[in-house]
C-alpha cells in the first residue's frame, strides 16, 4: 500500500500585536492533501481578513490585520493528519507616533495662561492613566485637574504658575504593557523683583552710587535690563534716572542736591515684563569735609641711609583746600604705624633718613584739609633701606621643554649665587625670523623657572630670551631659537564608544555615578555634558584630558536619573553627541495597611496599598507570607505579584491566619506591612439547605442556547481571573466545566457558579498550568450545548 502521510512541519503558537498581519503554516508529505481548518473547534469557510493558501505541501491561514476576534485555537485536518497552534494578540496602548514627536520640543506657557494637554490612546481596555510631575503623581487640586477617558486622557492646568515648570510623564498601563511618555513644560513670567536690599555704596554731595543684587527667579525668559527710580522725600512723583545692563548691579547718580534725602527703587525687565520694585532705605546726599585716600606711594630711591617717596594729590578734596600731607612708616610684617612728619608738608615728595640699615619698610599717606587729616591711602611697596645690589647673572640651561604647532614651553635654572642674589622672578621675550624688535610675553614677573610662550604661527622660526630680575632691574638675557612644528592634520570629533559604555546605568542611591567617554579630535573639541537637554545639575562634576571625558556625582539621588548627553564640536561646527539613560533606585518603601475579605467561600483575599516606590521604580513586585500563630514562621504563599491583590485558598476552618506583605526590587525588600487581626473562618455547626421558591412556568421547553458565549481571557501569573457567560433553556440546563476535556466538577482548585444562567468559572490563583482550552457545557432533557475558549497566562516579566 502507498506510505500514509505525515506531518513535516506543525503549527506553531503565534504571539503578534493588533492591527499586525499574522499567518500559521504547516507542511505535509503528499502534495495531493486537501486540508481543513478550525477555529476554536468549529470549522472556518470564509471569515473577514482571513485567507487560506496552499503552496505545494505548505498550507497556510494568512490573517491580513489582527483584530480581538482573531485570537483563539486553529486546527488543521487533512486526511490522516491534525495539528493545532493558538493566536495570542497583544494591544498595549499606543499613541500617536506625531503627538510624541511634538511633545519631545518642551511645552511653553505665559503665567497666568490656561494649559491643556491631551493625549488620545489605543489599546486593550482598561487602561490606567497616571501622571506625574517630578517624580511625584499628580493629584487634582483647585488650579490641576487629571481627567481620562477610555480613549484620551488630559492634564488641565486653569492658570499656569512658575511652580509648574518641571518634566511630566504619562504613565499608560494595560494588561499588555506599559507605555511611558515624557515631556517638559516652561512657564515664562515676568522677573522677580531684584534681591535686595539696596546698599549704599557711595554717598557725597555731587552723587550716589547704590548696588543691589539679581532676582532670584527671572522668570523663565533672560534678563534685559533694570530701571532705577528716585523720589525726593516728602514728594510723591518718582523720577525715572535712567538704566542699566544685565550685567550691571551698580547705579551711580549724580541728580542730587546736597543735604537732600532720597528713595531709590530698582525693576528688573525680561521680555515677558518688568517685575515688582525694590525700594530702599532713605539716603541723604551729604558733603565729606576731609579729604579722600591718595593712591599708594611710590618708592624713588632707596640706599642704606635714606629712602625718598613721592605721592599724587587724592581726587576727592573734601569741603576745603588741600594744605599738606602727614606721612607714616612701619616694619614690614608690623602694624603699628609711626609718623614720619607731625607737621603737614606742602610738597608731594619726602626724603626719609631716620631709618635702621637693613630693614624693610613700608610708607602711606593722609591728606589734610581745614576739616582735619582725612583715609590714609593703602602701603606702599616694601622697600630695604640699604644700597642697591648687582644686577643677577644669566639664567642657566635655557632650553626647549616641548613644542606643538602654535607654542613653545621653555625651562631653566636660576643665576649662580655669585652673580647677584635675591632673584624676584623673570622676563620672557620673543621676536619672529623677520622681526627685530623684542615683545615681552609676560605682564607680571614669572616667580618660577619654566613658561609656555602660547599664539605661535606654525612651520615659523622664533628668537626667544629669558632674563632674571631683582632690586636693581633686569640682568643679562640668555637667548634660543626654537623653530615651530607644522600644525597637526584635523580629526574630526569621534566618540569611541564601546562594549564599556553602557546605554542604561542603574545605579543605588547614595552609590556614585561615573562615567568615563573616550573620544579622539584635533584640534581639541569643546566638549559639553547635558541632562534631559539642560545643563548638568550643581553636584555633578566633568573632568576631561587626554582624549577622555568624565562625568562624576559622588552621592546620586532619585533625582539624578534622566537623560545625560556628551557634545563635541570643533572649530570647525562639526558636532557628534552620545546619549545614556542613568536610573537611580532604592530599596522600595513599605506597603501601605492591609485589609482581609471573604470574597469566595473559605478563602481570604488580602488586599492592600501600593508601596510608594511604585511612582518610579518599574521592576517593583510584592511577595505575600503567612503564619498559623503569633509566634510561628512566616512561610512565602504569593511571590511576583504585580497587583495589590492576592487570593489565598488553602485555609483550615478554626485556624488563626496572619498575614504580611514586602515590596521588592532588584536591589532588595522593603520593611513588611502586616495585617492587624488574624483570620479565622469558623468551622460549620449544621447543615441547612435552602428551598428554592416556585416559580410559575412561562416559557415552553426549551433546549440549552448561549445568550453569551465565553471569551478569550489573558492573564498575568498570580491574579485573579473570571471566566462567564450566558445560558438559556427549560429546565433550566445542567452546567459541567471543562479544561482541556477534562471534566472539572471534582477539581478544588476551581470554583463554579451559577446565579439564574449567568454562569462563572473562578481561577484564584492563576499559574501557567491553568493555560489551555476551557469548554462550558448546558444540557437538559431537550438536548445539549457548549463554548469554548482559550486561556492564555502571561509572565510578568
């Protein structure tokens, strides 16, 4: 006889999201195979969006856009052969990939204005909305109002304030998914007033000079200007005196009389409006009868014997003519000053001689008027009393340390001792090949034996010459020349980003952040470190050399997780950015009270209030306990509960129950939440049965029909899940529960009910054997009917 056929391929389950396109193939061994497909048991001849195809020995049911309807169990029968594959359809919510697009550019608001967002969603109903503002969930108050819909929800702010600025999420949750939605919202005002308060930074008969300090908050938008405002007192009209900078703090005025008392009030501008006044004290213009601080003295000559100063008039004279000056001296290191003259001297210049070899001294002055001697002026330069000494020696070892294309660094030892001691420091000089004249590349004299002579031309040749300095002046040069490197090829910034940078940091409060981002550029890149596209928060800190940059937080916070991103831009605009999440979490926090129902029959159902962790930490789940006794061993009945339900079954009548709940996460439990009585069911005394009312006949006989039919279900392992429909007929119909043909009337695990046709199944505790096909069956004397349907069990991972 020919060789039966058989199978080569069998169906395979098929997992696929809503709206996608699904197909189920098998492949037979005879080509001349006419094959029949089942739908849930019944046999499909034609079903919107379905297809069935036969190529060769492959035979396939194509389903062009997967609808609910679609999922359930297929069959495939031809002649000796049968196999069978389930459709599973995912719906999480979606929204609208244009929306998110448009709530990635930060959402901007005038103070004051109505705010409204919405946010229209697709997905498996129910889905649960939540939103949250900084971490923290948004509840309604008389300005914020949350609403949803089963296809939209919105946040609705009546009258937008400052406070309101910060990153938002939308949280959207189905029995398929979650789905996570971020943007930023700005509200722009007008500044705060300046900081106050104002100081009196000069005050004579000519003018006033006041100074105050930058609004805390500048609204949102840039600082302008400020506007300075002056009243008279005892009049009401304020006088607008002019404006200033951003920048500027300070204010001096010379529209003042003398004697007079004045207010002054400072606005500061951004372009949303100008802020509230800052107002001063009263401020009176007086007249400085003395004489102002001339500048320093300046040291003439000096020798053991005798030094000689010379000084200039003060620019403010006080009321009256300047008549003479009184000079001072101490040591330096001392601060006592002595007089050197108790008469005023008319001229600007002393010759002092009443001094100790070898010292050093410092000099001020004091001007004096009709009104008396007014500030003496800050000390002069501190000057030996002893005759000049020798010019130093030449520098020794002068050379070239290193070089690059636009600087030269040079090193070398300072003078020999016999060549003049008492060395203050060096001068550096440079002139071009084609150049004959020296330019000095320091301001200040160099207090240590090396330089880096920076903005040199590439592929140029330099001169270049050191010199020591002391008392006396500058000593011999030693001079080099030093031929410049040609400029290095340009690299454009690149990030070397490898398997060592991570995408996703997860990271335990308190422990530190770094991140090291190696990079290769030439010339050296600018480079810049973001946070959700801000700049980076004060306790952060970036150090960058040597082709690598670093991001550094010593002790992370919740508020540390976000979007961080690298720059790198060149002279040139070319620009490369990286980007990386960072999640900091906890420990999660406890749960919140207990509370223990009787909702099924010698059971107990302990529900209780999420953990407050759960605002930001995704991977949270709770595991439940129980004791028999006070003092007995907790025992784990629940773990990897992602609801705040669990249904404990296997309760002995008489028994005291307690019961204790704990968050976890990957990092560890929380403290546990208990409940505060034990449970107990009591154990039946007597039995009693009910006799059911008569009711008078309406109907005639009639055989078992569903009103309803079952429906697929899909789970997660540890909830509840309740399995109904709906069952017509006279007398009323025997009901009989099956999964996978096995008759579950005698199975503890499941409880069945029945309240006038509407007929339920209850899985308390759903594990993943309780996936599989369920089957209801109504009979009566008049005949038979059955539904079917899947259960499917999903993990919560």
């Amino acid at each position: 006889s020919a060789p039966r056929c058989h199978l080569n391929k069998h169906l395979l389950d098929v997992r696929v999201l809503k709206g996608e396109p699904a197909e189920l193939s098998c492949t037979v061994s005879k080509d001349k195979v006419t094959g029949t497909w089942f739908k849930d048991g019944l046999k499909l001849t034609s079903m919107d969006g379905v297809f069935f195809e036969k190529e060769g020995l492959v035979h396939k049911l194509i389903i062009n856009k997967v609808e609910d309807i679609h999922a359930g169990k297929y069959r495939f029968e031809g002649g000796d052969i049968k196999t069978e594959a389930s459709v599973f359809v995912e719906d999480p919510p979606q929204v609208d990939k244009v929306l998110l697009k448009n709530l990635s550019v930060p959402t901007v608001a005038k103070a004051g204005q109505k705010v409204k967002i919405k946010i229209p969603f697709e997905g498996r109903l129910p889905v649960r909305a939540t939103w949250l503002k900084d971490r923290m969930e948004l509840v309604d108050d008389t300005r914020i109002c949350v609403d949803k819909t089963e296809t939209f929800t919105m946040l609705s702010i009546s009258s937008s304030e400052r406070k309101d600025c910060g990153d938002y999420k939308v949280r959207l949750k189905n029995d398929s998914g979650v789905l996570e939605i971020n943007f930023k919202l700005v509200v722009t005002d007008k500044p705060q007033p300046p900081a106050g308060p104002i100081k009196i930074v000069e005050s004579t008969a000519n003018d006033i000079t006041i100074e105050w300090k930058p609004p805390k908050d500048d609204g949102g938008k840039p600082l302008q200007r400020y506007i300075v405002e002056r009243q008279q007192v005892g009049k009401n009209d304020w006088v607008t005196l002019g404006e200033t900078l951003r920048s500027c703090t300070t204010f001096t005025t010379n529209k003042v009389e003398q004697d007079m008392s004045y207010y002054f009030r400072v606005r500061a501008v951004n372009a949303e409006g100008t802020s509230d006044a800052l107002e001063s004290d009263e401020v009176k213009a007086v007249s400085k009868a003395s004489p102002g601080a001339p500048d320093p003295p300046e040291i003439v000559s000096a020798s053991r014997d005798t030094i000689t100063i010379s000084w200039k008039a003060p620019r403010k004279t006080g009321s009256s003519r300047i008549v003479g000056y009184i000079v001072q001296k101490r040591k330096k290191g001392t601060m006592a000053w002595l007089p050197v003259n108790s008469v005023p001297i008319a001229d600007k210049k002393l010759k002092m001689t009443n001094l100790k070899k070898g010292l050093q001294y410092e000099f001020r002055v004091a001007a004096v008027n009709a009104a008396g001697i007014g500030d003496a002026s800050e000390p002069s330069q501190p000057v030996f009393a002893r005759d000049s000494m020798e010019s130093p020696g030449q520098v020794q070892d002068l050379k070239v340390s290193s070089s690059d294309s636009t600087s030269v660094t040079l090193t070398w030892k300072r003078p020999e001792a016999k060549d003049g001691s008492d060395v203050k420091g060096y001068d550096v000089e440079m002139r071009s090949s084609n150049n004959l004249n020296w330019a000095k590349c320091n301001t200040l004299p160099i207090e240590v034996t090396t330089y880096t002579v920076k903005g040199l031309q590439a592929k140029e040749m330099y001169f270049l010459r050191v010199r020591a300095l002391n008392d006396s002046g500058p000593g011999e040069a030693a001079e080099l020349e030093a031929c410049i490197e040609a400029a290095p090829p340009v690299v454009s910034p690149r990030l070397l980003i490898d398997d060592t940078v991570k995408s996703l940091l997860v990271i335990k409060a308190g422990n530190t952040i770094q991140v090291n981002i190696p990079f290769e550029a030439s010339p050296d890149p600018v480079v810049t470190w973001l946070k959700d596209g801000l700049p980076l928060p004060n306790q952060a800190t970036i150090n960058t050399k040597d082709g690598t940059t670093q991001l550094l937080i010593g002790a992370a916070e919740l508020t540390d997780s976000g979007t961080y991103t690298v720059e790198l831009q060149n002279g040139l605009g070319k620009r490369e950015t990286f980007s990386f999440q960072v999640q900091v979490t906890d420990i999660p926090q406890s749960p919140g009270p207990i509370q223990l129902e009787e909702n099924v029959p010698n059971t107990v159902t302990v529900t209780w209030e999420p953990s407050a962790s759960e605002k930001w930490e995704n991977n949270l789940y709770y595991t439940v306990l129980k004791r028999e006794s006070q003092k007995g061993l907790w025992h784990v009945v629940g773990d990897l509960i992602y609801t705040n339900k669990f249904t404990f079954t296997k309760l002995i009548p008489g028994r005291d129950y307690y019961f204790r709940v704990v968050a976890k996460n990957n990092l560890g439990a929380s403290a546990p939440s208990e409940s505060v009585q034990p449970w107990r069911i009591r154990k039946p005394k007597a039995e009693f049965q009910v006799k059911p009312q008569k009711y008078r006949r309406v109907n005639q006989n009639q055989p078992p029909r569903f009103l309803v039919p079952l429906k697929p279900h899909v789970v997660t392992t540890g909830s509840e899940c309740r399995m109904s429909c709906a069952v017509g007929g006279h007398p009323p119909p025997k009901i009989t529960w099956y999964k996978d043909n096995s008759d579950l009337s005698n199975d503890c695990t499941y409880f069945c009910t029945n309240d006038f046709g509407v007929c339920s199944l209850v899985v308390l505790h759903v594990t993943k054997h309780d996936e599989g096909e369920y089957m209801v069956e109504a009979t009566n004397e008049l005949g038979r009917a059955s539904s079917k349907a899947f259960l499917t069990i999903k993990g919560n991972n």
